[in-house]
C-alpha cells in the first residue's frame, strides 16, 4: 500500500514515553502513507507561542514536565482534527496520554465514523530515554528532528530535508524534566496500554533497535491494518 492505492483510512495512535521515537516514525509514515501528523505537543507548543489563553496556561505546565489538563488538551486536538486534511487518515503523536483523552477520542472518532485502526506501542527502556531526549533537535524550518548522536544530518549543520541551517532544542528537554515526563508517563499513560490491549487493537513493537528497523515494523503494520 501507498498513498496512491490506500484502500480505507487508517488512524493509528503511538504510544510510548518521551523519546520513544513517536515523532521521528510519524514522520516516515506522513512521508510514506501521506497520513497527517497529529502532534499535542506540537499544538501545544504553537499555542504557547502564539500565547493564546490555553498556551498561557500550558506554558508553565509544560515547562516543569507535567501534563496539561484534559480540557486544554481535547479543545486544542478537536480543533485540529476538524480540519478537512484528516479524513485521509491520522496518526496521533502524544495523544491520548490519560484514560479520559482516550475515552473521549473513542467518542470523537464514533461520531466521525472513522475508528481507530491501530494502536502502536513503542516499547523502550526508560534509561534510555534520558539520553535520547538529551540529545535531541529540530530543523527550525521543516522540523525535521535529529539526535546528535543517534540521527546526525548527513551533512554536519546542514538539514537533510530542506537544507537550512538553523535548528532548536526544547526548553523541556532536560535531564530534570525528563525524569518527570518519564514519571507522568507511568502513572498517566502506561495505564493505556492495558486500556487497548482490552480492546484488542494494540500492536506492541519492540522500539530500541535503529530507527529503520522500526520504521520497517510501522511500515508492515500499516500495510495490514489498510489491508484488512
Ligand atoms: P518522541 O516523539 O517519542 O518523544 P522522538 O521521535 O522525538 O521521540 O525521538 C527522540 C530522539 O531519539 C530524537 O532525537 C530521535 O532522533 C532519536 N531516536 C528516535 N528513534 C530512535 C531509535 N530507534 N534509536 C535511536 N534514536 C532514536
Ligand atoms: P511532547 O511533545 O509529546 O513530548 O509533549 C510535550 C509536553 O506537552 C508534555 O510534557 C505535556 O506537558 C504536554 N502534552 C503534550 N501532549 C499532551 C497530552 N495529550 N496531554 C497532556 N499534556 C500533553
């Protein structure tokens, strides 16, 4: 399957902790299914700079590695999803992260008549993940993401992508903060898994190996939930 010969919708969500590799597969599968990114956090950073009401709260909450409340969070992700682009098929990055974001999703999508398809979980080691988002950074003009050590650009300074040389790192990521967002993590969101498992659409994929090995896994799940 490709984005030409997609045969019905697929709206995935990827679950996992920060630094699980959510965003860098959601890409790949943007680039390759034409399916549209749905980043909370990414929204949630737009609002914060745009300083809306929700991002003036958010802000703060953000800043310290918590989550930012359900209401917040669902409002900013209806919003988005009213968008005519999704109906080609979504893929949820960051988002649900509580069981009352899932329930709600579950009712959201009922109403649009487009259920979720799969539920990928990137299984990682937490230890990790403090050196993952430590080493994380963004192309600051088509947000592509790199790692210094794990997914440097072929050409040092220089985007892949679109060839710009300017880039960011997030003021939440660091070693402090990532403890907290692991933490929030556990208590908030690992309780998800079971919530899917029960429903028996969660697809685990083990995710420390090298980022192609996991996108090649992505790639064949996707294949089969468009399939069958
Ligand atoms: P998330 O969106 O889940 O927080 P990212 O996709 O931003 O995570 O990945 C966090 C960092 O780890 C990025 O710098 C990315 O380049 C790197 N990364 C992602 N997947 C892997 C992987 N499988 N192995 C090594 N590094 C990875
Ligand atoms: P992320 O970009 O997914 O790492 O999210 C960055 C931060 O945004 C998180 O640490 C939370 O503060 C907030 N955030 C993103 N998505 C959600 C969500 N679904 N629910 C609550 N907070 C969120």
């Amino acid at each position: 399957m490709d984005a030409e010969t997609q045969t019905h919708p697929v709206n995935l969500i990827l679950l996992g902790p920060p630094g699980a590799g959510k965003g860098t597969q959601a890409r790949m599968l943007t680039e390759a299914f034409g399916l549209v990114q749905l980043s909370t956090g990414d929204l949630l950073r737009e609002a914060v700079a745009q300083g809306t009401p929700a991002g003036k709260v958010a802000k703060q909450v953000m800043a310290e590695g918590q989550l930012v409340s359900d209401e917040i969070v669902l409002a900013i992700l209806k919003d988005r999803l009213d968008q005519p682009d999704t109906g080609k098929g979504i893929i949820l990055d960051g988002f649900p992260r509580t069981e009352g974001q899932a329930e709600a999703l579950d009712a959201l999508m009922l109403d649009r008549g487009a259920p979720i398809s799969a539920v990928i979980s990137l299984e990682v080691d937490d230890e990790a993940m403090v050196g993952r988002i430590a080493g994380r950074y963004t192309c600051a003009e088509c947000g592509e993401g790199y790692h210094d050590d794990n997914k440097p650009p072929a050409s040092e300074g220089v985007c892949d992508k679109c060839g710009s040389t300017q880039f960011t790192r997030r003021p939440d990521d660091n070693a402090e903060t990532v403890r907290t967002r692991l933490g929030a993590y556990h208590m908030q969101t690992a309780p998800l898994i079971d919530y899917y498992a029960l429903r028996g659409n969660l697809k685990p994929v083990p995710a420390m190996a090298p980022i192609d090995d996991v996108a090649e896994k992505l790639t064949q799940i996707v294949k089969e939930v468009s399939d069958g």
